[in-house]
C-alpha cells in the first residue's frame, strides 16, 4: 500500500532541485522574481528622465544662443511663484482635462453598459469595432479631420448656414479642443468602463430585483459602484493624456505658436510651454 508523503514537493530533475525548495521555502521569492525586472525598468527609464528633467529645471537658456546654460539658480521656479500667466496656463489646462474626463465618463458609461448588459454579441462585435476603428488611423490625421469640420469654412458652419442658422465659429478655440480632446480619448474611457461592467455579476442585480429595486436604481446603488473601477482607470487615461498633449492645441487652438510668442495665453497649455 503506497503511503502519499505531505510537505515539500520533490523535483524530478537534479538542476531544478534547489530552485524548486527555495520557491517552496520562501514564498514571497516567486512574485519578486516576476516584479523585479518591470519595477527596474520603470525605475531605471521613467524616474531616471523625470529626476533628469527636475535637474535642467535649476539651469536656464541663453537668450542669445538658446544653448542650455547648466549654472544652478532657482530663476525659472521664481518666474513661475511670480508670473501670473503660468498660473492661469496650469489652471487652464487642469480644467479642460477635468472638463473632458467628466465628458467622456458621461458619455462612456451608457455606452459601455449597453455593450455589456444589453447588446446581443453580433452588436456586441459591430460596437467595439467602432470604437476601435478610430485608433487604427493617425493622431494626426483625427486631428486634420476634425479641423476640416470646426474651421470657419468647414462642414460645421457650411450645414448649419445650409438650413438657415448662423455658423457655429467655434474653430480655433478651446470649445473646438474640448470637442476634439473628448472625441480622440473616448475610446480609452468606454474599454476600461465596458471591462468593468461586463464583470458584474446578473445574480446581484437579480438579488436587486426580488428586492424591489427598479432597473436605475439597480444601476445606481449595484451597477455603478462595481463599475468605477474602470471609470477611475479611464479618467487617469483621459485626463493624463490631455494634460501633458500639445499637438492639438497648436493645430485646433490656432496659431498656438504666435499666441506663445506673445505673452502665453490665449489657446496655450502646459504641453506647449514644456
């Protein structure tokens, strides 16, 4: 009669022995192993350019020869206590990425729970196409098409004047990037929302109706409060990648580059001063 034997398991091959009952011994050695190599590379390449760029912070350019002049001083950390134009430049540019987070929860969450709880595969299928579709093409050529559309002698004005209303004019300003900060990161919103929402279990909501919650009020109280994870991770992503962006505040603000120039305002974010 074989006796099964509890405790360390033995390994087959002479080589992995040892690796094998260390793992076994020190539990903690299998995640460190996995986290090691990614925590160093995040070290090593993120933190290592972030701590670079505080250290040319303390230096300053020669107006002159625009070369880098690497005397430490504090003069760009004064420039920045003093200058009310960076305050509003930052307060500008924390909004609009506020504002287009809000907006793209908004509209993301509808979609994203009809994707999940309500759209039949085959529409299911036909949905994430179409939000997926938009990534496949250029930044760029996103940003293009919607100039053509907001411009002053775009699709925008040309159809509302078609039916006898006054033209929009609302290219080239932060309007016209709010639209368009809102329309190229919404996919990033509905994808985390939708993983989020398809995760919820039917039985809690089926629990929420014997109780006699209605449907909004099971979206409300069940639904929603499952689902921020994947609104939080969405709003890090469109609210991240809007504040640090300066391509479509040059092209859709207008001018971004003389407005610059002359004394920082107007369509200027924080993007286009770094």
């Amino acid at each position: 009669m074989a006796v099964k034997t509890l405790g360390r398991p033995r390994a087959k091959g002479g080589a992995a022995g040892p690796l094998q009952s260390l793992l076994w011994r020190w539990q903690w050695l299998r995640p460190a192993l996995l986290l090691v190599p990614p925590l160093a590379w995040f070290v090593v390449v993120y933190l290592t350019s972030l701590v670079l760029l505080l250290i040319t912070a303390f230096w300053t350019i020669d107006s002159f020869t625009s070369q880098i002049v690497q005397v430490w001083n504090v003069n760009n950390f004064r420039t920045i206590a003093v200058d009310p134009t960076y305050r509003l430049i930052v307060v500008r540019t924390v909004a609009l990425a506020a504002l287009v987070t809000v907006t793209d929860a908004t509209l993301a969450f509808p979609f994203a729970y009809f994707m999940a709880r309500v759209a039949s595969r085959r529409t299911q299928t036909f949905l994430f196409a179409a939000v997926l579709l938009p990534l496949w093409a250029s930044y760029l050529a996103r940003v293009y098409a919607w100039i053509l559309i907001l411009n002053h002698n775009g699709l925008l004005n040309w159809s509302l004047q078609s039916i006898g209303l006054p033209p929009a004019n609302i290219g080239y300003s932060n309007v016209a990037m709010w639209i368009v900060f809102s329309y190229i990161w919404l996919p990033f919103m509905i994808i985390p929302t939708y993983a989020a929402l398809e995760r919820v279990p039917e039985s809690l909501l089926e629990a929420a109706a014997d109780l006699g919650a209605r449907r909004w009020r099971a979206v409300r109280d069940v639904v929603l409060p499952l689902a921020m994870p994947g609104v939080v991770a969405g709003s890090i992503f469109t609210f991240s990648l809007t504040l640090g962006d300066f391509i479509t505040p040059i092209l859709i603000g207008g001018a971004g580059g003389k407005r610059l120039r002359d004394s920082l305002g107007g369509s200027t974010f924080l993007g286009n001063v770094i």
